[in-house]
C-alpha cells in the first residue's frame, strides 16, 4: 500500500476546500488498528466559521444502510427471506417482495420521496414517520418484478426499521447497544433535522445566491438517518476488517455479492456495494442528502481504507474516494469518455429514455459518469446503477440496471400532442394535474396555493414527454410522461408506477 501517495491525493483535495473558503470536509486513510493519514480543509460552518476536522459530524445519509443490514444480520428477529407483508400490513405486490431484495435494491420497490416528488410534495416538505409509513404503504405496484433490475431504492430499509418497531424494537436505541457502546462510537440517529447533534457541519449548495444551507424536510428513517464523525466511521470500517467485537462476521455477509432471480451476481450486497479499483476489491457505500456528499471504501484483503465526509454539495464523494484509493493501490482510474454521441434516445418499448452529454449518461433522470470498457463499451462505476452501453448502427446498445436495452435518437423538432391535453386525476393519492397544449407546446399545471407551478413538456415522441421540475435546493427531477389512450404514467428511474386518467 502506498500510503504517503494517497495522503498526498488527500490533502490535494482538503487544500483545495481550504483555500476556497468554503464549506470542506475530511479524508482519512486507515489500516486495521490505526489511522495513516487524515487530511481534512474547508469550513464546518460558514456562519461561526469552524473548521472542518475529523471529529466534525455529518449526516451520513445512506452509508446508513448497512448498520440496519448488520442488526438484522445478528438480532434474528427478521429474516432476508422473509416476506415484508409477513411482518407489516401492506399491499400484495409490496408485502411479496423479500426483506433481502428491499434492502439489495432489486425489490422494485418505489423510492418514497421520489413519488411524493412526482405527485407535488418536495422534499423540503416536514413530514414524519407516521405519515411516511401510511404513504408507502398505499402503494400498490413496484417498478420491475423483483429479481429482475436493480435499482435504488430507500423504501425497503423505511419499511423494515417500521417492521422492526412493530415488534417493539427502538431502532435508534438496538444500534446504540449492539454496535456503538461496546466500540464506543459517537454515531447518532436523530428523528429529523430538527434534533441536536453534537458537533455537526452545516450542509451547504451553491445556489444563486452563493452558499447556501441545504434542507430536507422528510423523517430520517434507516435508509439515511445516521449523523457521525469520519473517525467514528473509520472506528467501525476497521471493525469490520477486523472482526472486532460486535462487528464478527458481518462483512462478509453484508459484502458478499447478491444476485438476481435468473442467477447473476450484483456488485450490491446489503447495504455495501462493490467500487472497481484496479488490482482490488473495495467494499463500502456512499450517501447524499441536501449539502452532505460522503462515501467510504475499504480493500478487506489489504485491510485498508478510506473515509469521505463532506458537507458541501459539490463534492463527488465516491470519485474523491476511488481516486485516494487507486494511490494507495498505486495504480490510476480511467478518464471519462465521450464515446457515446450527445444526445437524447429512446428506448424501443417503454418509457425509457437516455441523454449523453460529454461523458455523462442520464437515464431516466439518474446519471452516471461512463468509462472506457472492453469491446467498445462505455461502462459506469455504480453498484445500483450499473452501465454498460455502446454505439452500434446509430443506435445506443448495452444494459442499464442488467437489463439489456437498446435506444434510438429522438429526432429535433418534435412537437407536442394534442391528445395530451386535459384534466389527469391519480385517485389513489388524491393527486391531479392539468396539460394544456397550443401552438405544438404543452405545458402542465400541477399543485395549489403557493405549491401552483407550470412546467413545459419536451416532447420526446408521439405517447412521450419529458418534463424538469427543480426550485427544491440544489436537486432536480426530470419526469418521463407516458401517454396511453386515457391514461398517462409518471415515471423516473426510482419510481415508475404513479398511473393517472383523464378526469
């Protein structure tokens, strides 16, 4: 291990949020028993001035994840075979999904707040654990059959800690006893962002109007609701590695490949994924919430590793970590490529859209930086959205999600349907909103109040649109519409089963 290369990666990068002066966060390389190199830069708050350091708190956001699969894998309470509907009352389609695919992100499960999204509710919105639960437990389809895609998902985990709280078990309080006393980790779980955490950096994005305080209204459930240290997270990855204490045994269940119902393997274990680093094999998972960007990567064979906290939203968390990672491996990572022509394609059934831009795909609406791969493939680096396309015969070949698809140019100046145009009513969420065409162009009006806005339709097809929907903080969702005689289908890579009809 090259460990003097890697902390030099390290403190490039912390340099670079110091002398910004800026919002920062802390790098740490780690070994099994101690701590190589910490470099840590930037602001922990703006406002009082502090700087980042090691023992600053952050959200963790979903490198929550694999502490609730860690619990379930020692607690035996709930089984990875078990169907949720065996331990909450839910819909059929999402009562058959097993514990084990909810939380390896092939449960089709719809995302939560990317639904609320779609129907008009931000994530700005305060909402709590009760209100959360009685939403996702009115949903009555999933996204894919299960075992048959990944893609992310945050409802399993919601829905599991709920099972676990119906048994009577205080989450916050089993990962306390079971995990943190005994190794004496400073880790939290507060309710929402209204709670005291010791410590805990600001989380900024650079709005208009420069630096600004990220938001997110919605119950911290055990999808993304942990807040800690990067020494507190390096404590419990070097438990891990080494088997210390109430972490024995659970790395190699927790990182040990999924696979799908027709037998292939995933890179997206129970809540550790797997990240490619040339010559290793490195474990570990990254998070996101409004002005939080973290990740954490550990090689178990060479029993080293790296933790990113960071509180700006700038940050790309899991590149920052693939890249100290490859140093201390001493090998170098793969530039992006622009081998896919710029674009937007569509699928040949479904409402399945693609964009390129430069090296970047979006595919219905999440994006993902492509590599070079072999046959003249470009590939992704994400577990839970894994990509590997290439350009044969003007069309855009290859598997999103493992799931080979093929997509073809949208061709400029298409204009809108007439046919669009009415009063579309989802009455399972009490939802609706109005498309009014004229002149070619469509526009939809959707909320009430201070929520009303309109937004313009792209047109990418004759039954299919694009619409973006942004003004939340620093994120943006870009809706497919698909049209279908009476009824039009709302549809982003997270959440693809909200179905309205003409009213």
């Amino acid at each position: 291990m090259q460990w003097q290369a890697a902390a030099l990666a390290a403190g490039e990068i912390a340099q670079g949020w110091t002398r910004e002066g800026g919002p920062g966060g802390a790098i740490l390389l780690f070994d099994a028993d101690d701590i190589r190199a910490e470099a840590c830069g930037g602001l922990a708050s703006l406002e009082l001035d502090l700087p980042f350091r090691a023992d600053t708190a952050v959200r963790f956001a979903s490198i929550s994840k694999h502490f609730l699969c860690g619990l379930l894998a020692t607690d035996g309470h709930i089984g990875f075979d078990d169907a949720l509907g065996a331990h909450l009352p839910l819909p059929p389609a999402l009562g058959a999904v097993t514990v084990g695919r909810a939380l390896d992100m092939t449960g089709g499960l719809p995302d939560a707040m990317e639904t609320l999204w779609l129907l008009g509710v931000p994530p700005t919105a305060t909402l709590d654990r009760h209100a959360l639960l009685r939403f996702v437990s009115s949903l009555e389809a999933t996204n894919f059959a299960p075992g048959t895609e990944i893609s992310y998902s945050n409802t399993g985990y919601r829905l599991v800690q709920a099972a676990l709280e119906a048994k009577g078990i205080d989450y916050a309080a089993a990962l306390h006893e079971r995990f943190f006393r005994p190794l004496g980790l400073s880790i939290r779980f507060p309710e929402d962002e209204t709670d005291i955490v010791p410590a805990l950096a600001t989380g900024y994005w650079h709005g208009p109007r420069g630096w600004q305080r990220g938001r997110y209204g919605l119950h911290f459930s055990a999808s993304g609701g942990l807040a800690g240290s990067a020494l507190d997270l390096t404590a419990w990855a070097q438990a891990l590695m080494s088997r210390r204490g109430p972490a024995d045994g659970l790395l190699a269940r927790l990182g040990a490949r999924r696979h799908l119902a027709d037998g292939r393997a995933t890179e997206y274990g129970l809540g550790l994924a797997r990240s490619p680093v040339p010559g290793l094999i490195a474990l570990g998972h990254g998070g996101s919430l409004p002005g939080y960007k973290n990740h954490f990567l550990f090689a178990p064979e060479y029993k080293a590793g790296v933790v990113v906290l960071s509180n700006r939203e700038d940050t790309d968390a899991h590149g920052v970590a693939l890249r100290v990672m490859a140093a201390l491996a001493g090998t170098t990572l793969t530039e992006p490529t622009p081998a896919l022509p710029d674009g937007r394609f569509l699928a040949e059934d479904g409402p399945f859209w693609l964009e390129h831009q430069g090296g970047t795909a979006t595919f219905l609406g999440a994006q993902e930086t492509l590599y070079p791969g072999e046959g003249g493939f470009a590939e992704g680096r994400s577990a839970h959205l894994p990509m590997r396309l290439r350009l044969a015969g003007g069309v855009i070949e290859g598997e999103i999600g493992h799931v080979a698809r093929r997509f073809h140019p949208v061709p400029d100046g298409l204009s809108a349907s007439g046919a669009w145009a009415g009063h579309w009513v989802c009455a399972a969420q009490n939802a609706r909103f109005d498309i009014a065409v004229s002149a070619g162009v469509a526009r939809l009006a959707i909320g009430a109040g201070p929520l009303y806005m309109e937004l313009e339709l792209t047109p990418l097809g004759p039954d299919m649109a694009l619409m973006e929907r942004g003004g939340d903080g620093p994120w943006r969702q870009r809706t497919c519409l698909q049209f279908s005689g009476n009824t039009v289908r709302l549809v982003t890579n997270r959440s693809r089963i909200l179905v309205f009809e003409r009213g």
